[in-house]
C-alpha cells in the first residue's frame, strides 16, 4: 500500500463485513472450554508431579536412558544422547566429577546445577555406587 495513494487511517468495517465476524462462529468452542479446562488442568498436574518425582528421587547418569535424562533440568536431547555414548563407550561414570570432566559441555558449575535438579551419580542406599567401578577404573 502506497501512503501517497491510499488513506492510511482505518476505517470503520461496513455492517455486512461484521456479520461474518459474528460470535456464533466460536459458540462450539465455549461450550468445549471446560472439559478442555479439565484435561489441560490433569495434564499439567501430571507433569508437575513427574517434574517433582524427577527431583525427589533423581536420575542416576549410570543406568538412565535418554528420555530419563532429558527429564533433568538443563539437560536437553543432544547432551542427554551423548551422556549415554559417552557411559557405553569409557563405561559407568564414578563420580559427578567424573560426569563432568568426560562429557563435553559440562563444567564444574554445570554439574552442579545439574545435581541440584537430580542427577545422581551411581545414588543407591548406604552411600554405595549403584554400579561398583571395574577393576581397572579403582584407586585403591
């Protein structure tokens, strides 16, 4: 639209154009609008709770899958994917430390952040690895 040929001010729609914006286009949805209420309510309830539960009980880095990790904050589809290659190919991490010093893009800070939202290292009860390190990875 050319300013110097055309009027740049709105004007006002003619009452035939405003009877095909009519509200009766969108009544179908309304009535919709609370059994979708309902089924978004329950899903973001849901993943809330799976949000929660990620954090509660955390996310071993030694037996995860990628769609576990992906599931931790800050860890997103290309770092969860070479967690995983980097575990099958040197074996199961020893420490966060370790986590951090054999994936690239995870410093020290990283790691901890990481930590905060639930990865674990080998976390099992008593203070035990979860997976006990190979002989030849021991500093005994």
């Amino acid at each position: 639209m050319n300013p110097f040929l055309h009027a740049t001010v709105a004007q006002p729609l003619e009452p035939a154009a405003l009877a095909s914006h009519a509200p009766a286009a969108h009544a179908q949805a309304d009535t919709a609008s609370p059994v979708r209420r309902r089924l978004l309510g329950a899903a973001l309830g849901l993943l809330a709770a799976a949000a929660t539960r990620v954090q509660a009980e955390g996310v071993d880095a030694n037996i995860a899958t990628v769609e576990q990790l992906q599931a931790v904050r800050g860890i997103g589809p290309r770092m969860a994917q070479i967690i995983v290659q980097e575990r099958r190919r040197a074996g199961p991490y020893l420490s966060m430390e370790d986590l951090s010093d054999r994936v690239r893009g995870i410093g020290p800070r990283k790691a901890k952040a990481l930590a905060q939202s639930g990865l674990r290292v080998g976390a099992a009860r008593g203070g035990q690895s979860a997976h006990p390190a190979p002989a030849w990875a021991r500093r005994d």
